[in-house]
C-alpha cells in the first residue's frame, strides 16, 4: 500500500479508484483533447503530452466527442485520481498552454478551473503570489 499526503488527510492507494495515471488514461486524453484543441495546437502536441504522461494507446478526440457529458465524466473520473498523478496530469495540460495559438490567460484559467474540478492544488507558476 502506498500512502500520499493529501492536503487535507492522508490518503491510502487502496482508497483510491485510479492510484496510476495510466490507470485513468481515457479520461486524461479527454482533458488534454479538450485543451490541444483550445490551443489549437494540433495532434502532435496531443501526442507528446500524453508520451510524457506515459500514455500512448489514446487518440487526439475530436471536437465533436467533447461534450459536456464526455467532459464531466473525465473530470469525475479523474477527482479520484491519485494527488500524485493529479499534480502530474495539470503540469502537463499547463504546457499546452506555452505551446499553443490561442491566448495563454485564457488557457491557465482552464487550467484554474480544472485544478478546482479534480481537487487538485494549482502548479506554482499558476498560484496566486
């Protein structure tokens, strides 16, 4: 068993329903889907992300796939993510937003907002000074 401390408790690997980032690829590729294409950064940044995150069997979904739906169950999903991995995940979606087209405020609200949605603590280039 592993144990992580957690922000507000401990938490035990065995509590957990993804103790892997792998564990909950999926719903990770839906998330960075959803912000290569925010970014319009295209299907290699997709790639390379999800490389780094140790992922490779995902696709880069289409705008039509996410929906509200395919969305909130992602971020459902993913709140039962390890607060390890969870840290990981945000680092990652955070470079998308220095590759990326589309304006970087824009994006790292996004990410604000995904922090708050996984329950997970900001990365330090994004919290408040």
């Amino acid at each position: 068993t592993i144990y992580w401390r957690d922000w507000s408790s401990d938490v035990c690997s065995s509590d957990l329903k993804y103790p892997t980032l792998v564990a909950a690829e999926p719903y990770a590729a839906t998330l960075v889907s959803l912000l290569v294409h925010q970014s319009k950064s295209g299907a290699a940044t997709f790639e390379r992300i999800m490389a780094d995150l140790g992922e490779t069997g995902q696709r880069l979904l289409s705008p039509t796939e996410l929906d509200d739906k395919s969305i909130e169950t992602a971020l459902g999903e993913l709140r039962q993510l390890a607060p390890l991995f969870k840290l990981q995940l945000v680092e990652a979606c955070l470079q998308i937003a220095l590759i990326g087209d589309q304006s970087r405020p824009a994006l790292e609200d996004l990410i604000r907002d995904l922090c708050a949605d996984i329950d997970s603590p900001l990365p330090l280039t994004l919290a408040p000074n």
